[in-house]
C-alpha cells in the first residue's frame, strides 16, 4: 500500500511539473534577425534550458541550434536543465 502512495505521489509531482511548464513559463528565445545563416555566438556562459531537454551555454547558442534543426526549441528556465 507504501508502495502505491508513494508512486501516486510521483506521478502527481510528475504532471504538476508538466502543467507548469506548458502554463506559459516558457519562453521564445530572443533570436537575431540575421540567424538565417549560422553566426558565431559569443563564448559568455550564460546557460539556459531548452525545450528539448539540453543545456546551452547561452541563448545564441540555443537559437543556433533552432537554425539547425529547423525546430521550434523554447527556453525553459534560465540555467541548466
């Protein structure tokens, strides 16, 4: 009986975390209007979270992975995922 509230539990903190997320706490990345080729990002370590689940030393780098992947990657929160 332990065993299932506490996995109750998890799944509760689980899909409350999920909830928050998808409340609007994301964020576009602020892109430069000229990120249609690669650029050279600058090396300040300044990290944030991706949507999909990385780290990226800072914002350019996300953007330049968007430009890559050609996906819709958001940031999640300022610092390491």
């Amino acid at each position: 009986m332990t065993g299932r509230a506490v996995l109750l539990g998890l799944l509760f903190l689980c899909v409350i975390t999920d909830a928050a997320v998808k409340s609007g706490l994301m964020r576009k990345p602020a892109c430069p209007p000229d990120m249609e080729e690669i650029v050279a990002c600058p090396m300040n370590f300044a990290p944030v979270c991706g949507s999909d689940g990385n780290t990226y030393g800072n914002e350019c780098t996300l953007c330049a992975q968007r430009q890559l992947t050609k996906m819709d990657i958001l940031v999640v929160k300022e610092g390491s995922c």
